[in-house]
C-alpha cells in the first residue's frame, strides 16, 4: 500500500497528473508557501467572502438611498411583466405598438381607480354606521373592564383621553403630520415615475434587454436572452396567478362578510385582495382586522364565525387554488419566503414586502435556466443517484425539487 494510506495509481485505475519527462515542481517558499497549505486557503477564500460581502452591503446601501427611483422602477417591472400578454394580443391583432401600449397602460389605471373609488364610497356611505357601533362596542368593553376584579376607574379612562387630546396637539403630533405630508409627496413622485417607466417598459422592454445585452456574445448572450425571458415569465406568472387567488379570496370572504352582517364589506373585500399579495403574513393579517370589525360592528360570535370563514378559505386556496394557478412559479421554500419577506420589509417596509417574493422566484428561476433551457447554475444541480453512491452518502434520496 502506497504510503499514508493511498491508493496506488493501479488500485484507483485514475491518471497520474505528473508525467515523467516533466521537470519536479519547485516547492513553495516564503509568502507563497503562507498562502499554499490549509490556513492559507482557507484566508484567501475569507477575503474573497469579505469582499463580496463588501460588494452587497454597498449595493444594499445604494439602494435605500435610492429607493425613490429603484421602488417605482422595480413596481413598474413587475407590472409591465403582468400585463405584457395583452400588449403582446393587441399587436397580434394588427394595432401599432404605440397604440397598444397606451390602451394596456389606460386600462391598468381605470381599474386601479376603479377601484379606489369603490372603497372610498363604500367607506364615506357606512362610515356613520361603523362609528356609531364602535362607540356602543367600546362602551360594552369599558362596562366589562369595569367589571374585573381590579379597579379601573372613570379618572383612569378620563387620564387616557386627555393625555391621547394633548398628543393630538402636541408638537410632535405637527411634525408626524408634517413628515406625512412629505411622503405623499414622494408618493407621488414615485407614481409619476413608476408610470413613466412602466409606459417605456411595455413598449421598448425587449429593445431595452437587447440594448443591455450588447456586451456580449456567444454563449454569455444567449445566457442573457434565457436569463430575460425566464424573469419576466416568472413575474409576469406570479402577479396573474396572485391575482386570480386572491380575488377569489376576497370574493368568498366577502361574501361570507355580508352573510354575517359586517360593515364595510367592499373596503375588507379589497384590503384582503391586496394583503393577498404578501405571503405567508397577509391572510393572517387580513383575516385578524376582519374579525376585529366584526367584533367591534356586530358581536363576539360573529367574529368567530369570520375567523372560521377566513380560516377555511385560506386552507381551499393553499391546499387547492393556489397550486393549480400558480403551477411553477412560485417554486420556494417557506423558510426562503419568509427571508425574503423580512429582507424586503426591512429594506423597503411595505413595498419591499410585497416585491420581496416575485424577485426571489424570479432569481431562482434565472439559476435554473443559468446553463442551459432546463440545466441550473453548477451549484445549484441535483446530485444525481451515481455521484451520491460515489461519495458514500448513504441511502440515495430523490432531491427536493423547489427552493
């Protein structure tokens, strides 16, 4: 046997990599011997480590400081991915690119002011009624607080009001108004931006991808137009498909809304059609402020009976509906969701969270297409059943199919 236990070269049937008419190789002195053995690997993979590190948190940096342009941009993205279909139908049907792009850009903000007017007049009509049945539910909890075995008593509430009358006043409440005052008008900048940008996106998206793709040839530009066609699949799919979900969604527990008496049926219909688009969270929070209108509205049984409808309409659509509309798109983990929800909410509060989700299927569908239409980035592929009985894995197990 070899010495320290190896194989020869006739046991292991491999190939010397050192051939005899080539000179010895000089060993490593000095620094470079430093950096040859296991420590030193292992110090120049840590620097490596540090400065890609260095990289992300600089661009991360970038980007909250940028977040007035990047958000609308990114909003603008995934909404020309959904709406790029019918773009694609009009030009199909002999309209100029040009025309079908503003009848696509004008239907998206009919219906998107259609739908703001219908909450808005859904609330103005019932708002008298719901303030009326909040004040009776609030003197229902002050009547049982005061039933407890502890004292709370009339100075107590009275301390709360007048304390809650002079924050309202305050200078600090002034300065919350005026910073409020401030992001509507950073809201609408990004509007106007996010407009413009999707308006360009829906006309010229492909000549802007080739445009950018300029740099480079062969394989790599190839890798760019799979790269392109998959993210704009992917999102494209996640919004259509989250949408459909969650219109259902709403359909079904707002009419379970009305059947039990809740005010303010349209205004929760539309909240938990939007909360849909945040997972993991936003049927949770949607079906958490239902059932508290109910309580507050109508009664304690009634909100159960909301909790209950919720419950069971999130169980048809995650067990049901959402499998059979989303199909491939939305191929994560809920563990990776969840990172994702945090990273976005961290970095972009609201908005990030509901962005958080498509750009990280969209990455994971990029490294699945990265080598090839259906061969993944090296690091990312199946071990295959000979390579795990190779490497003595044990029992070979049939990889996980999403991320």
């Amino acid at each position: 046997m070899a010495p320290f236990g190896r194989r020869s070269r006739e046991q292991t049937g491999s190939r010397d990599p050192v051939r005899d008419d080539e000179p010895p190789r000089r060993p490593l002195r000095g620094a470079s011997a430093l950096w040859a053995d296991g420590f030193g690997r292992a110090g120049t993979r840590s620097l490596q480590l540090l400065a890609v590190l260095a990289l992300v948190a600089v661009l991360v940096f970038a980007v909250t400081q940028l977040t007035l342009v990047v958000i609308p941009v990114l909003i603008a993205l995934v909404l020309a991915a959904a709406i790029s279909p019918l773009v694609g139908f009009l030009r199909r049907k002999g309209l100029p690119s040009l025309a079908a792009t503003w009848i696509a850009l004008v239907a998206l903000v009919a219906l998107l002011a259609l739908v703001l007017w219908l909450v808005v007049r859904a609330v103005v009509r019932q708002w008298d009624e719901l303030r009326d049945q909040a004040l009776e539910g609030f003197d229902e909890l002050q009547a049982y607080v005061e039933g407890l075995p502890f004292d709370i008593t009339e100075e107590q509430v009275r301390s709360v009001r007048e304390s809650l009358s002079g924050l309202l006043q305050s200078d600090a409440f002034g300065a919350g108004a005026i910073a409020g005052v401030s992001q509507t008008v950073d809201f609408v900048a990004g509007f106007f931006i996010m407009v413009v940008v999707l308006f360009f996106f829906l006309k010229d998206g492909p000549q802007i991808w080739e445009f950018l793709l300029r740099p480079f040839d062969g394989h790599r530009y190839a890798r760019g137009r799979r790269v392109g066609v998959t993210t704009i699949a992917t999102l494209g799919g996640y919004v259509r498909g989250t949408a459909i979900v969650a219109a259902v969604d709403a359909v079904a527990i707002g009419i379970g809304l009305a059947i039990v008496g809740v005010p303010l049926v349209v205004p929760l219909s539309v909240l938990v059609f939007l909360l849909a688009f945040i997972p993991l969270v936003g049927a949770t929070l949607a079906g958490i402020l239902s059932a508290l209108v109910a309580l507050v509205a109508v009664g304690p049984v009634e909100a159960l009976v909301v909790v209950a409808i919720v419950v069971v309409v999130n169980q048809v659509e995650g067990d049901f509906l959402q499998p059979i509309v989303m199909g491939r798109t939305l191929q994560l983990h809920p563990l990776v969701i969840l990172f994702a929800l945090t990273a976005g909410t961290v970095l972009a509060g609201l908005t990030g969270a509901v962005l958080a989700v498509p750009i990280a299927a969209s990455i994971w569908r990029a490294v699945q297409v990265w080598d090839g239409p259906e061969l993944p980035a090296r690091f990312a592929r199946p071990k295959t059943r000979d390579a795990l009985a190779a490497g003595g894995a044990g029992p070979v197990v049939e990889p996980a199919s999403r991320v």
